[in-house]
C-alpha cells in the first residue's frame, strides 16, 4: 500500500515520472507539474489499486496551486512518482465532498 507520506517524501518535480499519455491530459486539463505537487501535498489518498502493474497505485484528492479540487493518480517507488493521470473532478459524476462516485 502506498502512503501519503510516502510519496511526499520524493514529492518534487525532478522526481515525477510523466508518461507521454499523462503528459497529453495534463496539457489538454490545463494542469501543471506544480499542480501535481501541491496536489500531493494537500491531499490524501482516497483509493488504492494495489493490484495495477507494474506497480501498485493509487487515487489522491488534493488542491491545485488556484485551490481547485484534483484528482491525480500515481504509483511509486522509492525514488520517483510516476504520474498516471490528473484530472479535475466533475461534480456531475463525485459526490460533494469529491471522495465518492456517484452511484456507487
């Protein structure tokens, strides 16, 4: 399982991994790498997918750098996070609190 302060623990840009998928989205959401920090810093870790590969991952809700809610998904090793995507939540489709899809 991966923790929050895990990943705060090597949360700085040099040490975020961005697949050129990830790097697309975050261009086309308008999201930033200091985003992805803040995000990280400010948040916490609403859901676990340890069975992804090649390495475990997870979801976090933080705060962008305007304060906006964000969702983004890393895994990790010890010595990077590697960013899956980011994304800012619809409200249309999470629940007030952004933790809980609506419907399930």
């Amino acid at each position: 399982m991966i923790t929050i302060e895990q990943l705060r623990a090597i949360n700085k840009p040099e040490n975020i991994a961005v697949t050129e998928h990830a790097r697309i989205r975050l261009y086309e959401r308008n999201i930033s790498i200091d985003d992805i920090v803040n995000g990280i810093n400010t948040g916490e870790i609403i859901k676990q997918y340890p069975d992804d590969k090649p390495l475990a991952s997870c979801l976090i809700l933080g705060f962008s750098v305007k304060s906006q809610y964000i969702h983004i998904v890393v895994s990790c090793d010890t010595d990077f996070i590697y960013l899956i995507t980011a994304y800012f939540p619809d409200p249309d489709m999470w629940e007030s609190d952004f933790k809980t899809r609506k419907g399930h």
